[in-house]
C-alpha cells in the first residue's frame, strides 16, 4: 500500500502572485521616485547653449548658478553651422536667476572635469525666454599650458642671457664692485666723483685754505666786535659823548630861553637899561663858556668817531 503526498494549499498560488504584484509595484515606485527626484514630473524650460567644442560635455552634467545647480543637461547635438548646441533644462522654479543680461561659461579643468556656470550681474533685467540661444564662454585650462610653457621657456632663456659672463648684468656688477672699492678707499665717495687721486687732493687742499680763510675771518670779526661794542671800544665811549653833548645842549638851551626873557624885561623897562646891560654881559659870558664846553665835547666826538653832521654852533 502506497502513501500519497501531502496535498498542498489551496491559497499558495495566491500568495506567489500577491508577492509578484508587490514587488512590480515596489520597482514601479522607486521607478517613479527617481524620475520625480530627477525632475521628470516638474514643469521646465529650454535654454540652448552654443559652444565651438562641447569635449568634456555629458548628458546629465548640472549647469550651476552660484555654486547651485539650477538645470541640467538633456541632449547635445551638432548644429548646421558645425557648433555644438547643448539643450539645458530649467526648472521653472530657477528660471528667475537667468535673465537676458546673463552670461555663461564653459570651464574645462586640468584634471579633465568641466562645469557649465550661469553668471547673471543685473538681476532686474528681463528674465531669459524659453528656448533661447546663448553663445558660452569657454575658459580651457589645458589650452594655456602650452602658452604658459613657452613664456617659462623665455623667460629661462632670458634669465640665461642675464647671467651669462660676457652679460650687460655681469658688466654692471663689475662697475658696481669698482666703484664700492673706491668707496671704501682712503678718498671714498669723493675719489668717486673727481675721478682720480690728483683732482681729489687739489679739493681737499683747498677746502682745508677755505677752512683756514674762515678761521681768520672769525677771528677778525671777534675783534672788530671787541672793539665796537666791547667795555673799551669806541661805541660806549661815543654813546658816552653823545650823552654829554646832550647835557650841554640842554643848558645851552636853558641859557638862550634866560637871554629871551631878559631882552623882554630890556624892552618892557627902558629906564633900566644899564642894569639890563650889566645883566647881559654877564649872561653872555655864561653862554660864551657853555658854547665853549660843548666845542670841546663835539671835538673830542670827532677825535673818537667822526660824524657826517654838521656840528657847527651859531648864535642867534
């Protein structure tokens, strides 16, 4: 007698196809969450890039704004005129960062990676239309290397000629080590300027005659000052005599002012006239010996500095 196998459940087959449903259903939403999150779904516009080369360009590379991405690249096709149009979309939501004043940019690195850059100065511009054609700048770092090169070869080969021996350098610093020698030498900068030993030896004679002409000049000059505005010299004295003269004017003056007022009281009383003439006399002895005093004092004035005036006294 056999034994049957055990019959198996009825629900299996079911269970096999529910799991089947689910999975298709998992892939489909991760299918269609990646296509929301690469913004499949989000309303967008088209900007058109023209470039002479679009080597380092892929489908999918983000064009960023500020260091942001803000669109990406959709497809890169040749134009009729043989220039590169890479079609980039933007989203609706970004497409106020690019207006008609924008710039953008092409950059290849040394490494190989490029990047497509948006610059906009003027952001109150008007905004870029849907599907416009912009002409891209490119900046290729591999392009100037071999610019950069030929400057390094030339400015080696000119530092060469520079340092050579039979060099304009080598010539200048050949000069510039004699004169430093001169420099240093027992004339210095002066053996520099005249030239030779001989010239520098005539100046410095005669700075040493100039020195010794202005030492006798100093010293004449002290002794001129002694004797003018010195205690003994002749400008105290004369100040002196000058004072003394002014004195004797003074009562000179004082006399004529007394001869005045006697000639008046003379012609006021005529009956006493031989008094007044007696009176006279003895005045006029008086001022005949202060005319005396000062004809002395004015000729001992001209014996010690003699004056341009005129020192001449008349009476009236």
């Amino acid at each position: 007698m056999t034994s049957q196998p055990p019959a198996a459940p009825s629900n299996l087959e079911f269970k096999a196809g529910l799991l089947l449903l689910l999975m298709v259903l998992l892939i489909g939403a991760s299918v269609l969450y990646v296509l929301y999150a690469r913004g499949a779904f989000e309303s967008t516009q088209t900007l058109v890039l023209i470039v002479d080369d679009s080597e380092g360009v892929r489908v999918g590379m983000d064009m960023t704004f500020a260091g942001f991405p803000i669109g990406r690249v959709r497809r890169i096709e040749l134009g009729g005129d043989g220039n590169a149009r890479i079609i980039v979309d933007v989203p609706s939501r970004d497409a106020h960062w690019l207006r008609e004043s924008s710039v953008f940019t092409l950059v290849r690195g040394l490494v190989g990676n490029t990047s497509i850059k948006a610059f906009s100065g003027v952001l109150t511009d008007p905004p870029l239309l849907d599907g416009a054609e912009r002409r891209v700048l490119v900046g290729d770092t591999n392009s100037e290397i071999p610019r950069l090169m030929g400057a390094a070869r030339d400015l080696i080969q000119n530092l060469t000629q520079l340092t050579a021996q039979e060099s304009e350098l080598s010539k200048s610093l050949a000069n510039v080590q004699a004169v430093t020698e001169k420099l240093n030498g027992p004339r210095g900068a002066l053996g520099v300027l005249l030239g030779n030993e001989a010239d520098s030896k005539k100046l410095v004679a005669t700075v040493d005659r100039a020195n010794a002409l202005l030492a006798r000049f100093d010293k004449l000059a002290a002794q001129a000052d002694t004797q003018l505005f010195g205690n003994q010299g002749i400008l105290p004295e004369a100040r002196a005599a000058v004072a003394q003269l002014a004195s004797a004017l003074e009562e000179a003056r004082t006399s004529l002012k007394k001869v005045d007022g006697i000639l008046a009281d003379a012609q006021a009383v005529a009956g006493n006239a031989k008094v007044a003439t007696n009176d006279l006399g003895a005045l006029r002895a008086e001022v005949d010996a202060s005319l005396r005093k000062i004809e002395a004092l004015v000729d001992e004035i001209n014996r010690k500095w003699p004056f341009a005036r005129e020192t001449e006294l008349k009476l009236p």
